[in-house]
C-alpha cells in the first residue's frame, strides 16, 4: 500500500467519525430511600424498567448513571408500600431522587381510622339509649395508651376518678357523651386520645335521687 492509499485511507475514517452522531453522555441520578413517617433511612431495591436492580446502601443512599431519556423508577423494600416514579434525564444535569415509603400494614396493625369507625359502632351498640347511673362499673379504654385503660365505679355522688382528668360527672350521662367529656381533658396531655366507654355492670336500673334532698339514695 503506497503513502497516497494510507493517506486517503486515513481521511475517510477521519470524516466516518467526525460525521459520526456522538453519544449523549450518560447522566447521573442520586438519591435516597426514606421512611415517610420518621424520615429514617430505608435499604431498598431501585427497580428501573428493562434494567438490572440497584440496592442502596445501609444509609439509603443510592446512585447510578443513564443515558438521557424517560425512565419508570419503582422503590421497593420488605414491609413498605412499594412506590413508583416517571422521571425524564437531561443530558449534562445530575438529578436527585428521593423516595417517601409508607410502612404496609400488617395483621394486627389497625389504622386510626378503623379504630374510630369500631368505636362509633360499638357506641352505638353499646349506649344508644342506656344513661349511667351511680354504683355502675364502667370500662374506659385509650387506644395506643394501655396505661390509662381500666375500669372505674361510679360513687354514690355520680362521679368517677380518673387519672389526670381527677373527678367528673358521669351520672345521667350516656356512655359516649362521658367518653367525649374524658376525651377533652385527656387532649391536654396526651396526642389524639381515642376513649370508648362501656357499661361493664348496670348497678343503676333503679330510681336515684341526688343533690339536696331530704332522703337521697336508691329507691325501687
């Protein structure tokens, strides 16, 4: 091959890549995986379709490189609700993307708002109609503070103790409507009380006559 062939040569694969398209450069996504309620790292799986799987790292934190374009990215990890996002990658920009997972519920773990929809109906059930009376065992449950759960006696007085509320009128109240009067001074203290009150023992299916009377008491 003489010097003009290798010269020519040269020349036509000199324009074959200069003509050639360049390929876009690769962009760079950065990112995390947070629990949405405590904003607590997550380890996840980074599922992007038609490619392989990303793990991030104990601290959440991830990072993998694509050519530009639009891409599904789907967060997933073991007792989280899985979520899925549609992000479009321009060349020559990082971008950042992080990833809010609400826990799954598991059995056993009952929303709030189940646990108010159970307590309307079995204050319904329960107190449609029945008035607490003096000497009437009473049931009185938090949700999510077992340790002001217990059952409480109406006195004589037709009131009840109980902590941090100290002492209340019950007697002619109906259930609820005493649960609702708990309630209001338990919110003081303590986030979002939930109370129910149950009759455990009727003691009170008699005529009562308090205040100041000359014989009060029970009367048949």
């Amino acid at each position: 091959m003489n010097k003009v062939s290798t010269i020519m040569i040269f020349l036509i694969l000199f324009s074959f890549c200069v003509g050639a398209e360049k390929l876009p450069e690769k962009v760079t996504v950065i990112g995390k995986v947070v629990d949405k309620k405590t904003n607590k790292p997550i380890k996840a799986s980074l599922m992007i379709a038609g490619m392989t799987a990303v793990t991030t790292d104990t601290s959440g934190n991830y990072s993998i490189k694509l050519r530009p374009g639009t891409y599904k990215f789907e967060a997933k990890s073991k007792g989280y609700i899985s979520a899925a996002r549609e992000i479009t990658l321009e060349e020559g920009k990082v971008v950042r993307v992080k990833f809010l997972l609400f826990p799954a519920p598991s059995e056993g773990r009952v929303s709030r708002e189940q646990q108010q929809a159970e307590l309307t109906k079995k204050r319904i059930e329960e107190t449609e109609v029945y008035r607490i009376g003096p000497e009437d065992v009473l049931e009185v449950f938090v949700f999510g503070y077992d340790e002001f759960s217990r059952d409480v006696t109406v006195r004589a007085d037709g009131k009840v103790a109980y902590p941090l509320v100290g002492e209340i009128d019950a007697c002619g109240l109906t259930p609820d409507i005493l649960a609702d009067s708990i309630k209001a001074r338990l919110s003081l203290y303590l986030k979002e009380p939930l109370v129910s009150v149950i009759v455990k023992k009727e003691a009170s299916k008699n005529i009562y006559i308090l205040g100041e009377v000359r014989s009060p008491g029970k009367y048949y």
